[in-house]
C-alpha cells in the first residue's frame, strides 16, 4: 500500500507543526464555534479548534494503518457483496459511492452493473452546455477568445454528470491523450476543448482506432502538437515537416518508448537494454503523414465588436475536422516502423495507413492498458494484470482488436481491482489525483451550482489555496504526472515502484490542499463577483456561494461522532479506514461535544470538520 510512511512525501512537516486554515479575506468562518457547541471544561476556542485539526493533519502526515471494514454487522445480498465492496467498486469506476449506488451494485453484482452503466446514453455534452450557457454570444465579452470558460465546462462535467462512469473513463482517456487549453491558438478556445472532451466521452465504450483517429483530426489536438497549418517540406527554403505530433503519438499516445512484453515489462536485446520502439528516422518519416491539415474556413466569419474589432471564425467550425489540403500535404516516400507509404499517395489514406500501423503495433495493448489501470484502480499494477487487460485490448473474446467497453471492464472487473487479496497486499493502491477528490465530494453530497455556472475557475492558482490540477489544464502533454514517475529518495524508489501522483506533492501542495478543502466544505464553492460579469445568464454580478453540497442527510446524526464517521467512511474510503484513524477522528469530533439541540450550521459546520479530516486522512488519499 502507498502511504506516506512508504513514499515519505513530506519531509520537514511533522505532527507538531499546524497550519492556518482559513478562507481567504475571511470569507468563510473557521471551524471552531457555532450555536450549540460546547469546549471541553477549560478550553477556549482555538484550544478545541487544535485539538479537531491535528487529528487530521497528524493522520495525513504520518503513516496509515491497514484497511479495516466497518465494524457493523451487515447481512449479505444474494451477490454475496458487502457495502464496503460495492464502494469499493464503485469508487475505481466512477466518481462517488452513494448508497443508492451500493444498493444497486449490491443487486446486480459487478458485471450487470457496469454494463449497465456503460449502455447509459451520452448526457449532455461540454459544447453543447457552454451554448446553454449563452457562450456564444457575440458581444463585448468576447468569449470567443476566452479559454478560461473550460474550466466551467469540464467541471460541470466531472461533478454532476448523470452517466459519471462515461465521466470518469473520458477524465482518464484525457490523460492519455494530452489536450491543454492553456493557451490554444484558435478561436473559441473553450469550444474546441469543449468538442474534444465531448469526442472522449462519445467514444469512450467505442474503438481505440475509431477515437485515435477523431483526436488525430481535432483541431484542438492539431493546435496543440503543431499538425494544424503543417506544411510539406520544400527543398528551397529548408523547411520540413513539424515533427511534434509524429513523435508523441509514438512516444505516448500508442506504442511507447520501448518494445513491450504482453505483461508491460520492457523486452531486452542482446546487450541487457530495453529495445527501443523507433527512431529519429521514423518520426521524420511519420510526419509527412501529417502534413496538409488547417482550419474548416467554410463556415465564415464575423467581425468582433470590440476594437480592434478582429476577424473572427463562425462558431460552427469548432465541431469539425481539420480539413485536409492536398497542396499543403507531402507527396514523398513515406517510410517509418517498417511501413512505407508510396510516394504520390493520398493525404487521408496515409492518414489511414499511418494510424492503422500504430493501432496494430503490438505494444498498444500493455502501452495502453497499464495506464489506464493506473489512472482507474492502482499505480503499480502486477505484471499479470496488466497482460489480462491487454489480452482484451488485443481480442474482445469476439476477434474484435481495441474495444474500449471491453478493456475498461477488464480492468475494473480484474480479480486485483475487486479481490480481497490485493487489499491485503502492501504493493496496491494509489493516491488519489486532487481533481478526483473534489468530484467525489460534489458526487457523494449532490452538489448543485446555484447560479448555474459552475464557476470553479482554475484552482491551480494559489500557493496557499490550491488543488494543484484542473482537468483539461495540463502544463504540457505530459500531463500533471507521468506514468512512470517513482517519487524520489523513497522506498517506492528503491522497489522501483511508480506513483504517478505522487509527482505533485510536495510540502506547498499538502497544506494548500487542506486549505482549499476548509474553503469550501462548509459553504460550498464561492464565486467573486468579477467571476460573474453581467449577462443573459447572469443578470446579478454578485460574490457568494454557488456550488453548494446537501449535507441534510449527515446533518441528522452530526452529533454521534462516531456514527459520522462510519459513515464518511463507508463512502469515501471504501469502509478502509483503520480503527485507529477512526477513534483518532472520532475522539477529535467529540471535543467539540455538538449537541442534539444544535442548530443546523453547527450541523453543518461539524459536518464539515469531519470531512476535513477524513478527507485530510491517508485512509481516504490512498484509494485501494
């Protein structure tokens, strides 16, 4: 198991140390006191706040205990799946486990339900919403040069999606297939991202040959890796193809750095070293393939209102294709991974070919598959595991080569992802991404945008308040983290043992985390007032809360701490929480001794204290 004992993530930070946990400008009141709180006999408020927020902090910071099921006796359905299973499952392969969910999956059993969910019709789509939105209007807002707006999208997307199961294999596709909309140079940005995320979505239980090819043609991804505009090489000037897509669509959207065992593990020549997969050659030969894409121009233009009042594209191009432009496109020889396409061949059947060459090369299967169990249930999956999962990548069971329903089932229905063995083992598990989190806490409490906006913003901003990733906002096709990172100076490292997210703690992150969960778990989400510039969709530009939980439920047994944790438990770790972890979060709530007369933001604000420190907990960050 990962904990932060193992990777020791954390150096410099001890139990002693306490951080300043407060909203920014006081915005949102600290959890200490309220109406119907009372303080240990002799204790002021800042002893009773220290004695909740070391509790959490302390259990964050030192090592976690094995997993343990809740203790209440639970009779068993027919399926013979306990609750703590069922959230279990439920938490690889969406975003949340509610208790209708564990019902469900309790009914059904793991497979029928998953099938279910998959046959789930696509819901409304990111392009779509920001239309709903009133984003495409043409006015002084000038959204069609905006790209901010695709944090509204994306995290309406993640947090209140009704087919959460799409959700969560379009965020981990999204991962593989690097898109930033950080500074895409094309109007309308956030429709573009929009559109991509919408193709990740629609083909998510389709053909890995079918999506490969709609995110070759995006114009987001053409914007991004430098295929939009690529132009054939001319002998004159010097000029040669851009190699930047030909090399990544390699190197990290199919086939990998080097060749690859069925298993994932890297095959050796005869010299003991990993076989690499190609060559410089090869990306120069395999960018010609990408020459002659540009933007759709058939649909028009308009002319900004704003001075300099700019030539703008119609909107309606953002749902296309690139378009194809034979005189742009690279009639030469084009030889690469033992391919060679005669000169004098098409643009889009080279496009075909190329595509078809990367599809069938035999590392996509554990290239593909290891990652996708990485981003689904654990960072650092066996050998065996792994070569279940591509074996489905290579055939459905019909003959059938890269169907994604098929490979998404095999890793989350794998005897490891559900089993009780890989619980017990030391090696499984993952920490669980910051943007996973906070979808969970919007899923499992039914948040609800009261504007309408979902106005997140981008909480990658602040050193002191920050989730450190936003879905969609990667700082390079990278992603937030590698595949392949192993945290330094750790006992992972000297195992070998990858952990991806890792990459992203640090001592900044872990207190910028718990600051930004105790800025919004009370309350919810806040939107300032220049986040909200008049408009059809808002006609009152005012600061306040807007993406707001339901906690009427927990609010009704707030004061049995005890219960409470129980309770989070079952739902945001899988019943996984140690007893220790438990009694220490149990003992820190009942400091504040809540009583039954309390009113209901005491409720609510205990009810937030809780979740600060079950969600500060390394029972909780570790997702097994």
């Amino acid at each position: 198991m990962l904990n932060s004992k193992t990777s020791e993530p954390h150096s410099g930070l001890g139990p002693a140390d306490t951080l300043a946990i407060q909203g920014p400008e006081n915005k949102h009141e600290p959890l200490a006191d309220a109406q119907g709180l009372t303080h240990p006999e002799g204790a002021d408020q800042s002893q009773a706040l220290r004695y909740a927020l070391p509790a959490g902090l302390v259990a964050f910071l030192s090592a976690c205990g094995g997993g343990s099921a809740a203790p209440t006796p639970e009779v068993l359905p027919p399926s013979g799946i306990s609750q703590s299973q069922a959230s279990r499952f439920l938490q690889h392969a969406q975003f949340s486990a509610r208790y209708d969910d564990i019902k469900a999956v309790q009914t059904l059993g793991y497979g029928p339900w998953l099938a279910q969910a998959m046959s789930l019709p696509n819901s409304l789509g990111g392009w779509e919403w920001l239309r709903a939105k009133g984003y495409d209007a043409i006015n002084e807002h000038e959204y069609f040069f905006k790209d901010n707006l695709t944090n509204y999208m994306v995290w309406y997307q993640v947090m209140a999606s009704p087919d959460p199961v799409r959700r969560r294999i379009a965020l981990a596709l999204s991962e593989f297939f690097v898109v930033s909309g950080n500074g895409l140079q094309l109007n309308w940005p956030a429709f573009h991202m929009a559109r991509y995320w919408d193709l990740l979505c629609e083909h998510a239980f389709g053909n890995f040959r079918t999506l490969f090819e709609h995110i070759t043609l995006s114009h987001a991804m053409g914007s991004f890796l430098n295929t939009l505009g690529n132009q054939k090489e001319d002998p004159q000037s010097g000029r040669v193809p851009d190699e930047n897509f030909a090399r990544e669509v390699m190197q990290l959207f199919s086939i990998g750095l080097v060749e690859l065992s069925l298993d994932g593990t890297p095959k050796t020549g005869a010299n003991g070293q990993p076989i690499e997969t190609y060559t410089l050659k090869d990306v120069s030969g395999l960018a010609k393939v990408f020459t002659g894409y540009g933007e759709d121009e058939g649909d028009g233009f308009f002319t900004s209102p704003v001075p300099p009042n700019s030539r703008v594209r119609n909107l309606s191009f953002t749902r296309k294709p690139m378009k194809f432009n034979a005189r742009s496109h690279s009639d030469a020889d084009k030889s690469f991974l033992g391919v060679r396409i005669p000169a004098g061949t098409d643009g889009p059947s080279s496009l075909r070919l190329a595509l078809d060459t990367l599809f069938k090369h035999p590392n996509v299967g554990p290239f593909f598959a290891r990652q996708m169990i990485q981003r689904l249930v654990t960072s650092h999956p066996a050998p065996a595991y792994v070569a279940r999962v591509a074996s489905v990548f290579n055939n459905n069971g019909q003959g059938v080569r890269g169907d994604l329903a098929a490979v998404f089932s095999a890793v989350l229905l794998d005897k490891d992802a559900i089993g009780p063995e890989s619980l017990a083992s030391n090696d499984f598990g993952k920490l669980r991404e910051p943007v996973v989190r906070i979808a969970q806490w919007a899923h499992t409490f039914r948040a609800q945008s009261l504007k309408g906006t979902w106005k997140i913003g981008s909480p990658t901003w602040s050193a002191e308040e920050s989730l450190a990733q936003s879905p969609l906002m990667a700082p390079s096709v990278f992603n937030f983290f590698r595949p392949g990172y192993v945290p330094p100076g750790t006992v992972l490292a000297s195992r070998g043992a990858t952990a991806p997210e890792f990459q992203l703690v640090n001592e900044s992150t872990v207190s910028s985390y718990i600051n930004y969960l105790q800025s919004f778990l009370q309350r919810g989400m806040w939107v300032r007032a220049p986040e909200l510039p008049s408009s059809p969709m808002n006609p009152t530009a005012t600061d306040g809360p807007d993406i707001v939980p339901d906690y009427s439920s927990e609010m009704g047994f707030a004061h049995d701490g005890n219960a409470l944790v129980q309770h989070l438990n079952l739902l945001l770790c899988a019943g996984q929480m140690s007893d220790a972890s438990r009694q220490a979060i149990s003992l820190a709530l009942d400091q504040f001794n809540l009583q039954t007369y309390a009113s209901d933001d005491a409720r609510r604000q205990h009810v937030a204290r809780a979740l600060l420190l079950v969600m500060s907990s390394p029972d909780y960050l570790i997702q097994r």
